[in-house]
C-alpha cells in the first residue's frame, strides 16, 4: 500500500496536470508540457520537502498593487503565499518564470489559493501573471532573464548563514538555465562560500522554446559539470517520489545541493508526443485538436487515467 504522504502528492500533482489542462483547453494555449514535466516536482516541494508555515497570503490574490518604491507603502511579494519569514523556517525561489502556471495550480492544491485566484490568471491588473514577476502569488524575486534568480538565492542562503537562520533556501529550476553564464557563476559562489544551506531541484525536461536542448545547445553531461564545479548533485527520475525526496533529508555537507529530476514532458497526456520536438509552449492549430485535448480533460473529470 502506497504510504499516506505519497497518495497525497500523487493527487496533487494529478491536479496540478488537470488545472493547467484545464487553462490550455479554454484559453487554446498554455504552458502545457512544463506542468506535465514538473508536477510531481512541485507537489512534492510544498508538501513533503519544504519546512514552511500556513500562508500569510488572501487565498483571492490582490490585484497588483504598483511596483515597488519609497512613494508605494502597499507594495508586497508574493512570497506570503509560502509563509511566514522566519529563521526556522525555510524559503522558496521560483527561477524559471514561465512555470508561473504550474505554480499557481500548485499553490491551489496545497490549499494556499483559491480556484477563485486562478481564474485570474493573465488577466490585465492583476498579480496573477502568465510570466511570474516578486508580486504574484508565492514569488519572492522576478526571475527576470533565466538564470538570474539563482544568483539572488544565493545572496538570501548567504545572509541567511550570517545571521544565523537554520532555515533552508530551496530553487526551482529549468534545465536551459544551464545554458546560462550567470547560472555558472552562481555556482561556483556558492561551492566556494561553502553554501549548504541551498538545495536546487532542476526540472530537466530536455526541452526549450526551439526544440531539443541537445539539438540547440547542449548541457551534458550536467551532473559532472556541476561535480566540478563543486555542487552534490544527485540525478534521479523524476517522476519518483522516493527518488526525488531522499537527497533533501541528507545532512548537509558544505556543498550546494542539486538534485537533477530528469522528467518526461508528455507524461500523462500521450497527445503531447506528437508535437515533439516544439513542446514549448502549446497553441492549438485546430478546433479539432483543441476537442481532443478537451476529451482527454473530460476523462480526467470522470476518473478515468
């Protein structure tokens, strides 16, 4: 029998799969193949791996409230929606923007967000924004360019070391941001300053806007860059719960951790394969394919896997 802790990130990745279905269907687009990605990623983040208090946040988002400066008081993160910031308590930096989608389902499944709140999404004044900037709900930085929001965990995990916080920093990343310098140079801060108290998990899905990462610009062999570079990294699949979780209970070591979760982006929708190799981000090209994409939603609402 499946233990508890397992079924519940089960569900809630089916979930997290279903909502963003459920957008892509209605909205004839949508960032598809990352939720099918990354599901069980971020559902097992929030609710096995992460030390985080109730939300702070209204679970009806508010609509965005001005960017930040000395004449705007009302300005505020997102980062509300994963608690409270606390020494004991650990943090959470989403890097790749464009999973903003995902996230959000996932902050509806772990009862963080109302359904109510992701209706807003991609909605002119709203926070709830297609492309995540510091304000949307469960963001703390703007990721802006990729790449860029491991350099700002970095500067927050080593703060944090100095102030003596027992807290852990904890990133979600794509596999292109390996494409990046800046991602490098984070890196080999981090191993140098000693930083364990950061853990990455890299949705390694081998896809990026203009097709295979390997036919564009290739990255591996990651994992022994990263060893060279300094960092204890783990490759495990992932879609396996066990797999994913173990490398976030080992005691630290004076390494950054990174755990590359190699994933399948069409799992659960097999209709995903024929798109390969443009699964970026799915527009419809016909009624007729929308409907069918609405067929496999429909038998997802009747129970039927």
């Amino acid at each position: 029998m499946m233990e508890d802790w397992k079924v519940e990130v089960s569900q809630a990745a089916l979930g997290i799969r279903r909502q963003v279905l459920d957008y892509t269907v209605r909205n004839g687009g949508g960032y598809l193949s990352q939720a099918c990605s990354s599901a069980e990623l971020f559902a097992l983040l929030y609710l096995r791996i992460m030390n985080i208090g109730p939300s702070e946040a209204p679970m009806v988002p508010e609509p965005f409230l001005g960017v930040p400066g000395p004449k705007n008081l009302n300005y505020r993160t997102g980062a509300a929606y994963n608690g409270p910031i606390a020494p004991d308590l650990d943090r959470f930096i989403l890097s790749p923007s464009h999973y903003a989608l995902v996230h959000y389902a996932t902050l509806v499944e772990v009862g963080r967000m109302s359904a109510e709140g992701l209706a807003m999404f991609n909605q002119d004044g709203q926070s709830v924004e297609m492309i995540a900037a510091e304000h949307s709900p469960g963001s703390e930085v703007m990721g802006g360019s990729l790449g860029q929001a491991l350099s700002q965990a970095s500067g927050i995990a080593f703060a944090r070391r100095l102030k003596g916080d027992t807290g852990r920093v904890w990133v979600f990343m794509s596999d292109g941001e390996f494409q990046e310098g800046q991602t490098w140079e984070a890196i080999e801060v981090m191993s140098f300053q000693n930083l364990d108290n950061i853990g990455i998990y890299v949705d390694v899905n081998g896809q990026q806007v203009d097709g295979r990462m390997e036919d564009v610009m290739r990255i591996e062999p990651l994992a022994s860059r990263l060893e060279a570079f300094g960092a204890r990294t783990f490759s495990v699949d992932g879609h396996d719960l066990d797999a994913l979780a173990e490398p976030a209970t080992l005691d630290p070591d004076g390494r950054p951790l990174v755990v590359l979760a190699y994933t399948d982006p069409c799992r659960g929708i097999p209709l995903l394969e024929e798109r390969r190799p443009m699964l970026h981000y799915v527009r419809f090209k016909s009624e007729d394919e929308r409907q069918m994409y609405a067929n496999t939603l429909a038998g997802w609402q009747k129970g039927v896997h």
